[in-house]
C-alpha cells in the first residue's frame, strides 16, 4: 500500500494557507512528518482521515481515491487524533469492546479477542478494569492506539502523540509505534525532531503549509552534510554571529552559547566542523523558509 498525495492545497475561510501544493509519497512503514506548531500537519492529517476537504489536490491510496471514496479509506483507518474525548467513568476494557463494536467487530468472541490482545499490546491489560479518566498523560495515548489499531487499519495516522509525554511513557509509546509491523502506512506527525531520527525511514518537514524536504533521515541531512560548524561563544557576541553567518541554532550548555552555523564555503577560526544532524536541518529549513529563501 503506497499513499500519494498531490498537489494538496488548503486555504481557512480566515485567509491561512494551512497546505500549499503538498505533494508526497508515503510508502509502508514509518513516515515522519516534521514541523512546528502552526505548520500544517493537522489539517494534513485529518484530510488524509476524510474529516475535512481540501481546496484542490488529490490522494491515492493503493486503489482508493481518498477524496471520493471516505467509506473505503475508513474501513481500513486508524487515526488517533491530537485530542480526542473519553468517557471518563468507564474501563479501558469496556470502552474499547464498544469502540471495537462500532468498527463493526460484531462477533463476541472475535470482538473480546481483539480487545484482549490490544489492551497486553498496549501494556494496559493490568489497567484495564480502571476508568480511564484516571489514567495518565502516557496511558491515555496507548489508549488511543489501541482504539486506532481496532479493526487491523492498513493506514494508521497518529497525530502529535508524544507531546507532554514524559521521557519513559515517550519511549514505551515510540516502541509500540515501531512495533506496528512494516506492511502498513503508519504516518506519525511531531514536532520532536528525535521521534523521527529514531523512528522512520522515510520523513518529510513541512513549514508554512509546505514541504520544504523530504526523503530518508540520511538522505535529508546528505543535503546540508559537511557544511555545518558550531562554535562556543559569549552571550555579548551573539548578535554579531547572528549578523555575519547563517546561524541554524544557539543552545546554552552549561550557561555558554553554543552556536551551529551553516556554511556552504569552509570556515575556521573559532569554528570546527560539526557532524550535520536532522535537528540542524530542521532549524535550516525552518530559518531559511521564514526569511523566504528558497532551500
Ligand atoms: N479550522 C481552522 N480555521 C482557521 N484556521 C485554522 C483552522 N485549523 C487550523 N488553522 C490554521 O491553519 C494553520 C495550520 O494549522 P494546523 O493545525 O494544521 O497545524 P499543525 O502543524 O498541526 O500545528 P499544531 O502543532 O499547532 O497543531 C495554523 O495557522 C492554524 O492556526
């Protein structure tokens, strides 16, 4: 299963162009989609769901046209939203019987089957009589994804999943995500550059509604390979830096500046070259599309 999507474009009643002639193939397997907060990821995400219509464009997975046939997608979907609602009083046991119930898995024993193996999946089964409002941030979003994994979904879009997740709840959901299986498209949106480096072999970065990389981890940081330098600096000198090259970030360690820059000639100097990274690429792509510079 392969998804296309082309030539996606998206423009609020209010005037923001949240998608600018997206055009992407997503194949099986992990696809980061990268950006910040503001970028376009959600209202990407939910057009690929069926929740909303874009203003032109298309989307092809295998045979389905996703813009024409929402029944088909749906049947095989499985989205878990940035934020989604719960019945607070009710177990995690129940809840997911009648979510499973309306993803038409009509048949007991099936049905009871299917919950049991996503709530040990899930590492919820010991949980699993508790009501889930009281379950954490962590708890919650594994939830989620075994409410979106009902029904074996070949395409599964999880959207933001790891925000406000502390550090251990984040791997243990990074995990089950890999664990999903590499037969399905499973499209996994963050703002947290490591999600991705860690994660998917296939990503793209999108800002300001538009696609401004994409391909292998490796393949984006090739671009910017052997070009970015990184110095330790003062705070007073800063502004200097910023004025005299092309500064992809500054990060304080241990209470000093230190500052990544990108180069397309060598510099020295204070400078030494730095091993390129995705997060630099990220921050470059970034930059460079808020100054208006063509990548
Ligand atoms: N229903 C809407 N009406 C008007 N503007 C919207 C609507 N939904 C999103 N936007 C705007 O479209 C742009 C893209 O938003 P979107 O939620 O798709 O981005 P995002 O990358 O998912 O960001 P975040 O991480 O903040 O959710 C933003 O400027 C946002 O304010």
């Amino acid at each position: 299963m392969e998804l296309r999507i082309q030539n996606l474009s998206k423009t609020y009643p209010n005037g923001v162009r949240a998608l600018r002639d997206v055009t992407l193939t997503i194949p099986n397997g992990m696809f980061g989609l990268l950006g910040p907060n503001g970028a376009g990821k959600s209202t990407l995400m939910r057009t690929i769901a069926t929740l909303q219509e874009p203003d032109s464009g298309s989307i092809q997975l295998g045979d389905i046209d996703v813009l024409r046939e929402k029944e088909r997608v749906r049947r095989v979907l499985g989205y878990l939203p940035q934020e989604f609602g719960l019945y607070p009083s009710v177990s995690a046991e129940a809840l997911l019987d009648y979510f499973a119930g309306l993803k038409g898995i009509r048949d007991g024993a099936e049905r009871k089957a299917a919950v049991e193996s996503l709530l040990q999946q899930t590492n919820l089964w010991d949980a699993r009589k508790k009501a889930v409002g009281g379950y954490s941030g962590g708890m919650r979003q594994r939830f989620g994804i075994a409410v979106a994994l009902l029904g074996s979904p070949q395409l599964i879009i999880v959207d933001e999943p790891t925000a406000g997740l502390d550090p251990t709840e984040r791997n243990r959901f990074l995990d089950l995500l890999s664990e999903i299986g590499e037969n399905v498209v499973v499209i996994l949106s963050t703002h947290i550059v490591e999600d991705v480096t860690e994660l998917c072999p296939h990503m793209a970065i999108i800002a300001q509604g538009e696609v401004v990389a994409t391909g292998s981890p490796n393949d984006v940081i090739g671009e910017i390979r052997g070009k970015v330098y990184r110095t330790k600096t003062e705070k007073a000198a800063l502004a200097q830096l910023r004025e005299q090259h092309e500064v992809i970030s500054s990060k304080l360690v241990a209470g000093q500046p230190v500052v990544r820059v990108f180069s397309e000639t060598p510099i020295n100097g204070i400078f030494q070259p730095a091993e390129a990274t995705l997060e630099d690429v990220y921050f470059h792509r970034l930059a460079r599309k808020a100054k208006g510079v063509e990548a």
